[in-house]
C-alpha cells in the first residue's frame, strides 16, 4: 500500500523542478516511515483490513488517472465485506468532488458500496457484531439493538446530536490518527473521500475499540500522506517557500510521533519472548498434525495452521472435545492475553490434577498439556479461578519448580540465594481487605509479603518461623491505595486515547528466603475478605 502511495507522490511531484520535487518526495518518505501507528499494525494480528488496503489504494490511483483497470482493485477491495464496502463508497465520493470526469463513476461506486452493505446485512452473511447493533445507539434513546438500519437512519437524522456528542469524544484519537499523516492531505479530494468514511465509521462507535490509531484507520495511514505531498506540490508554484517551509514541518511532525510512540511497540504488542516462542516451536514439533488444539488467545497464531484449533479467549468458555487426541497449550503471561492470568492458572491446575493430563513441554511460562478425555465426554468449561494457585506457576528469581510425582506434591523449592522463591502471580483485585494463605515450609525463617504490583508498594510482610513440615500462613492485608491506569497516554500534542484498562490493581504475593536457607512452597492464595 505504501509503495502505492509512495509511486502516486512521485509521480505528481516529478512535474516540478527537481530540487522542491526531490524535497517533497522526501516528505512523503519521512511520513510513510515515521508514523508510528503504522509499525503498530504490522506488530498487531491480522486483520482483513490490512490485506483489503492495499487495493483501495490501487482503486484510487487508477481511477484518478481514467484507467479501467480500477474496477478490478474495486472488486477486490469489495471482498473485504462490509468495511471495505464503506471504503469503496468513500471512493466514490472523492471521485465526486474530483470534478465532472468523474462523476458518473463516483455515483456508480457508491450505489455499489450501498448494495453490498445492504445484501450482506439482510442476507446476514458476515460474523461479528451488525451494523444496527454498533451504531443503533446514535438513534437516540430506547432505540433497541435490533432496529433495521432505515429505522437507524432515521433516528439519527432526528437526533443529530449524539453523531456531534460521539465524535466529540473521540477527538483526541481524531487528531492522534492524522497528525502523524499531515493533515492537510485532507484538502486532496481522494485522499479525503478515502479518509472520511474510515474516520466516520470508527468513531461514531462506542468506547476506544475502533477509535484508537490501529489496524482499522490503515487506510488513512495509506491515502492522507499521498494527499498532503500533492497538495503540497499543487501550491508549491505560488507559494514556494511557504511550501517548503510547510513540508519540513510535515515531516519533522512525522517523527515527534514516531519518537513518542514507536519505541512503545515492542511492549506494547511484541510480548512473546524468544525463549517461550522456543517452548512453542517446540510444543508445534511434538503435537500430531490430526490432534486438536487448545491455545492462550497470545500464542494461538503460531497453531493457526491446525485443522482443529480453539482459542482460550475468555473465562468461562467451553471447549468442544473433537478429537480424543487433545493438547492444551496454555500460557497466563505470555503474549496478549484475554483470559486472566489467575483464570489460566486455575485450568492448568485442572490439566495437572483431576484431569490427569501429561504434562509435555514447560518453560518461560508456556505449559503444554496432551490429554485424552473421557469416551462420553463432548465439552470442557474452562474453570474460573477460585483465589489459589499453584505456587509452581509463580516461580521467583531464587526458586525452581520441582514436577515429579503426582501434582498435589508439585512445588517450588528455594535455590539457597538470597532472594524471592515465589513472585509474578498477579490478582486484579479492586480496593479493600484481602486475606493471604501460603502453605510451605522451610529450614529457616522466610518473609511472605502482598504487594501491590502496579503501583510497586508493600502492603504487608509477614516472617514465617522455620519448619520441617507444610505449614499454612495466613494474614489479613489492606489495599486501599489506587494507582489508576490512564487510557490517554503521550504527552503534549502526541497523544492518544486507547481503550479504557480493566479495573482494579494487580495484587502479587511473594516469599523471600534468606542465604542458604531450603524452602518449599505449595500454595498461595489471596481472598477478598467482604
């Protein structure tokens, strides 16, 4: 797409001398390169938007220069479904303000765009959430979800006012998704009517899903940074040096947000690690290509290939048993995780414990189950956590997981430095009074302490007593300190609003052993006392 984009600028700025012209080419380079949301799309998963993209810009190029082939980058663009449909009518409005050649296809464009919007509603031949249901909110109070979009267009022309109060909302992450792309492109009729419609569809939705700068806006990453360097170069023979002038502060705009964003990529979305992705490979390697697979919604691409693959996507879900061949690939901390770390905890104590499953492959927080359910059974609920946890999937810097035997003796043994045997098992708890337990035993004393990891405090240290035998340590802990998780981010001009963070502190339990002291950890749990 950017290769597209970067030919079309080419080729308008070539017309000028060649000094401003090679200026300007640079410009639209700088703004290509330095958006940081673009670095943001490629590191996120794939989604049809960025595979539809690069034909819509296509379409444009070649509808703005009168050849026929546009209509087959129309077509495909059209097999991108419903969004690209809105692309496709956005296209037909730039060739509508482009002027009276034209116009008659620019009219044709939107009539098609309308028609599949509206075969692909009625016919139900899409997945995912309807249009009525996303937007039906904007026809004004008691509108239900179920309303038909002729009722929605009504209800919105009636009450013009939550559009203005909806992309008022968003206007932080308007100008976050433009101003890396220049701006002014916008005085470009194609890059406008491509532009406009991706605008308008993400940000007449609720929350920061689609508003926030990422995949689904690719296209104004695409089309706006074409559409400043022509503008630029179309006002260049009256105002030269203003135009330069212009386009240095285009670029210079461009990296300002690639400096303030892009270095935040890799912690932001490249979150698997090289050692776990060497569990993974080889967790791929050992599993049979006819077995079913079960995988953390972070590390379920590497899978993607498998005939029978099920994400683990939310607490609670239910899982078919197809096959009885089974592997179950769970990985609380690794990658982009939808499933809380406790709730995935919880479901590998179930594979270790009463399901009996074998443990395969294990390490850098990546367990690997194959499990052969029961004849008569079809489905498996994945459990919720109920506040314990395996002490041997909390494993600190000065602790080491032992799994022999059965798993009700698997455990964490010290390592005999000084430091924490268990650390890094997070509850997302809200404010108020929590009861810790932790069974273990130890040759010397050894401090438990609760945490409160997002804001990195101490809430409260206990010194356990040696003993040769399990012992449980329970005590009472407040967490009445909030530390809040912004959903706007950046600083000064270069920021942006992504969706609102869930709720509550992350609470941490750990043990601290002394110099060569032998510690043994079983359990912890943390409960909220009502």
């Amino acid at each position: 797409g950017e290769a597209v984009g970067w030919h079309w600028l080419c080729e308008s700025v070539g017309l000028l001398p060649r000094q401003p012209a090679r200026v300007l080419a640079g410009v639209g380079l700088v703004v290509f390169l330095a958006n940081p949301w673009v670095w943001w799309v490629i590191s996120f998963d794939v989604h049809i938007e960025v595979l539809t993209a690069p034909f819509a810009v296509l379409a444009a190029y070649d509808l703005a220069h009168g050849r026929q082939r546009a209509w087959l980058w129309v077509g495909l663009t059209l097999l991108g479904g419903q969004v690209a449909a809105t692309w496709i009518a956005g296209l037909g409005i730039a060739a509508l303000l482009a002027g009276r050649p034209w116009r008659r296809k620019g009219v044709v464009l939107v009539s098609i765009a309308v028609v599949e919007v509206v075969v692909v509603a009625v016919g139900h031949l899409t997945v995912g959430v309807a249009v009525t249901q996303m937007y039906g909110y904007l026809g004004g109070p008691g509108m239900p979800n179920t309303v038909t979009i002729g009722a929605l267009l009504v209800g919105v022309m009636t009450h013009p006012g939550g559009v203005v109060a909806a992309l008022w909302s968003h206007r932080i992450d308007v100008w976050a998704n433009l101003a890396p792309t220049g701006v002014v492109g916008l005085a470009n009729p194609w890059a406008f009517g491509l532009s406009f419609p991706v605008l308008l569809a993400n940000d007449l939705t609720r929350g920061q899903n689609f508003a926030a700068p990422l995949f689904q806006s690719v296209l104004v990453y695409l089309t706006v940074p074409v559409g400043t360097v022509l503008v630029l170069a179309r006002l260049y023979r009256r105002w030269p040096r203003l135009v330069l002038g212009l386009g240095a502060i285009v670029a210079a705009n461009a990296v300002a947000w690639g400096i303030a964003w892009a270095p935040q990529v890799a912690s932001t979305w490249l979150r698997v690690p090289s050692p776990a992705a060497a569990v993974l490979a080889r967790a791929e390697e050992s599993i049979p290509s006819g077995a079913e697979v079960v995988a953390s919604q972070g590390v379920a691409g590497r899978f993607s290939d498998r005939q029978l693959i099920y994400t683990l996507f939310a607490p609670g879900t239910t899982v078919p048993l197809v096959r009885r061949d089974t592997w179950w690939i769970v990985a609380p901390a690794v990658g982009i995780e939808t499933v809380p770390s406790i709730d995935q905890a919880a479901l590998i104590g179930e594979l270790a414990g009463p399901l009996r499953a074998q443990l395969v492959v294990h390490g850098d927080g990546v367990w690997v189950f194959n499990w052969v359910p029961p004849k008569d059974l079809r489905s498996l609920t994945i459990p919720m956590s109920v506040g314990r946890e395996p002490a041997w999937l909390a494993v600190g810097p000065a602790g080491a997981p032992v799994l022999e035997g059965p798993a009700s003796q698997w455990h964490v043994s010290s390592t005999q430095a000084a430091g924490y045997v268990v650390a890094r098992d997070y509850w997302r708890e809200p404010p108020g009074q929590y009861l810790v337990s932790v069974r273990l035993k130890a040759t010397a004393p050894v401090n438990v302490e609760l945490w409160n990891a997002t804001g990195n405090l101490l809430l409260a240290r206990r010194t356990v007593p040696a003993s040769p035998i399990l012992q449980t340590m329970t005590f009472r802990a407040d967490s009445v300190r909030v530390f809040p998780a912004h959903s706007v981010t950046g600083w000064g001009p270069f920021q942006a609003q992504f969706v609102t963070p869930v709720g509550g502190n992350r609470l941490e339990v750990r043990v601290w052993e002394p110099t060569g002291a032998r510690v043994e950890v079983a359990t912890i749990q943390i409960l909220r006392v009502p």
